[in-house]
C-alpha cells in the first residue's frame, strides 16, 4: 500500500473512539436514536454564551475596513490585549499581548510548539491516562513520548516522573482538568513539578519546558481553584482553545501564551509563529478572533455539568463502580470491573451504552464516559450500566 506506514501505525492506535463512534451509528440505526446511549464522544453539549452572538451579528453588520485581510501571525493586537487582561485579572500574573499568540484551536497551538521545541529524538514527558492525540502530535515532529505512571487519583507519581527525565527530555505535557479523568491538579502537585524540573535541569545542564494543555480551565467545580503554571516554572507555555469553556469547538479558536518570566520567550514567541506558519495553520479566523475579544471573561454555564457529573457518578457509586470524582471538565474515568476493559465496554454495547475503554487512554482497567449529553442520555444508561455491572459479579 502507498499510504505512509506511519500514518498506518497511527490510524490502528487511535481507532477506539472512531470504533466506538461508528458502532454508535450502527446501533442507533438499528435500534433507534432514543434507544442507544451514547457516552464516548467528548463533544460540548452547552451553547456559546448570549454576548458570543450579539457580537458575531455585529461583526456582521461591521463596515470597518480591512477586518477581513491578513493580520499580524500571532493575531489582532486587540485580541491579544484582551486575551492578557483576562489572564492578568484571574491570576494576578504580568502578561502582555507581547507574550500571546492566537491560534486556530488547541491542536494548532500544540502541534506549533513541539515543532518548535523538538529535534529528532527528543522526548516529550506524558501522564497517563492521557488524551491520545499527544502521541501523534509528537510523533508528527519526530520527538519520542515517555509515558509516566499517575496514583490512584491519577496525579503524577513523581518517582515515576524523576526516573524518566533524562537528557533528551525536552518538555512534560500536563493536562488539566484532564481528558479522561476529569481530575485537577491541585497547586502542590504543580509546584512538585516545577522543583523536579528545576532539579533535573541543573544536574542534567538541560533546559526543560512545561507544557500545560488547558482547554477545561473554567470547568471546574465545588469551588476549587486552578493554579496557573507560570508561577511555578520559569520555562513554561500555556496552550488553550474556547471550545469547551465558550462551546465553540467547531470554531478552532485558542491560544498559546509564554511566560513573561522566560530569559528566552522573544525567541520562543518567533519560532512558534514561524511553526504556525509552515503547519499551515498561518492564524486564526479574523471573526473569530474579533468575536472572542469581548467575551474573555464569559463561559458557559459550568452549573449544568456539574450537575450531570453529580448524578452520574452518584449512579455509577450506587451500582458498585469505583471511581474518582472529577474536579472539572466533563468526564468519569471509573474502574472496570474486570481487567478487561474493552470485553466490558462490549458488555455494556449489549446494553446499549456506548463508552471508551481506558486503554484508548493509556490506561487498561478503566472506562471513559462523557457526560456532555442530554438529561435522557444519562438517565436511560443507568440501567445498561447495572446490568453489565452484575453480568461480572
């Protein structure tokens, strides 16, 4: 076959959620759309908020010249300005719009800064569970992923993590709130991070990145706090998208932010804008950019998921499943109750109920379910969830 054999390899590891996608599309046809329960996609249920679409009909409307030409790589400067007031205002830190560069979503922004931080065969640190397209993002720009092992709360084990940085180790991935567990590193378990790296760094005499993944950032419940990487690393980026926290997924619009605190961030900000543009990915949307600017500070209505997590994982605890309750996003990772996890997600398919198996994640013995669904999706899976439950016990 011409295709690449790469692109193979990838297309056989990153099947579970389009097998699980399609075997959804199978059942509903044969079954009926209100008779399957379909769990496993991670798609934003909430729409954007009210004064998202007051400003699309603006812009709209807009006679201003020359909206619609090309603009600087890393964006408007106005969006940039707002973008780092936003951040400024929530976390007491000192960015300017010097240190922003707007992307076309979360996936544009990381795939231009591994292109920008990797030589061949340098290594990029990776928690597990982890959200699988890391692997082929680094991949992609011919760095090597190191897997390393979290606790049973799925926070990094940071013996592990010690073990694993070595002098190719160019920088680690964090992702928080995570995909698929839902858990929030709490502030120690970041300034834990950052003392290993910094510790690393002056033994091996390498310089070593932190990377936060963070499009759940405002998707955080019973009043935890998130703490922002910048304080803790000087050599840190922030990469980010409004697809969850504005329900704008299918708009591809976010942005990477570098630490003020970088000795070397202007060279940083100019390779990682020259990596835009040689992805193709140039900038992102002149709408969209403009239609962000004012709504910084708005997200959805983070109440209406909290709520579904609170009855699906009261459920699931009442059936006999074990799980950590998530702090954000909108996922439940609970164990499998045998090792299996992919012949369970088949048992629970018997019943209708559509889910990930953990191994998709990195991580046998578990589940992904998303409850970004409507009322009547979790509601009708309770029973396909006891029933295969029991089948096993």
């Amino acid at each position: 076959m011409s295709i690449s054999k790469g692109i193979l390899d990838v297309l056989e590891k990153s099947s579970w959620i389009r097998k699980m996608f399609e075997e959804g599309i199978q059942l509903k046809e044969q079954y009926g759309e209100k008779n399957v329960f379909d769990l496993s996609l991670g798609n934003p249920l909430l729409e954007p908020p009210k004064k998202f679409k007051e400003k699309l009909i603006n812009l709209a409307n807009s006679e201003e010249k020359g909206m619609h030409r090309y603009m600087p790589n890393p964006g408007f400067i106005s969006t940039r300005k707002a973008i780092a007031e936003n951040l400024n205002n929530e976390f007491s830190i000192n960015v300017s719009s010097e240190e922003v560069i707007v992307t076309t979503g979360a996936a544009g922004g990381l795939n231009s800064v591994l292109k920008t931080l990797l030589n061949p065969d340098d290594e990029i640190i990776i928690f597990a569970p982890f959200f699988v397209e890391y692997l082929f993002y680094v991949s992609n720009h011919n760095g090597k992923s190191v897997i390393v092992k979290t606790d049973e709360n799925f926070v990094p084990d940071m013996e592990d993590l010690k073990s694993k940085i070595t002098t190719k180790t160019k920088a680690i991935i964090i992702n928080s709130p995570n995909n698929p567990t839902g858990v929030l590193y709490p502030k120690e378990t970041i300034k834990k991070l950052g003392e290993i790296i910094q510790e690393k760094e002056k033994k091996l005499g390498t310089e070593i990145y932190l990377i936060s993944d963070e499009p759940y950032r405002k998707i955080i419940f019973d009043d935890s706090k998130y703490p922002f990487i910048f304080e803790y690393h000087d050599r840190s980026i922030v990469v980010t998208s409004h697809s969850k926290d504005l329900g704008l997924a299918g708009e591809r619009i976010g942005y990477i932010v570098v630490s003020p605190k970088d000795k070397n961030k202007e060279v940083l900000f100019d390779a990682i804008i020259f990596s835009l543009r040689t992805l193709g990915h140039v900038n992102a949307t002149a709408f969209m950019q403009k239609a962000i600017e004012d709504i910084q500070n708005e997200s959805v209505d983070i109440n209406v998921y909290k709520k579904k997590r609170d009855f699906l994982y009261k459920e699931l605890v009442n059936i006999g499943y074990e799980c950590v309750k998530p702090q954000g996003a909108f996922y439940l990772f609970p164990k499998t109750p045998i090792e299996d996890d992919a012949k369970f997600v088949q048992e629970l398919q018997n019943h209708k109920v559509l889910t990930v198996p953990g191994r998709g994640f990195g991580l046998n013995g578990y589940l992904r379910i998303s409850y970004s669904v409507d009322d009547w999706v979790l509601e009708g899976s309770i029973t396909g969830f006891e029933k295969a439950f029991n089948s096993f016990n």
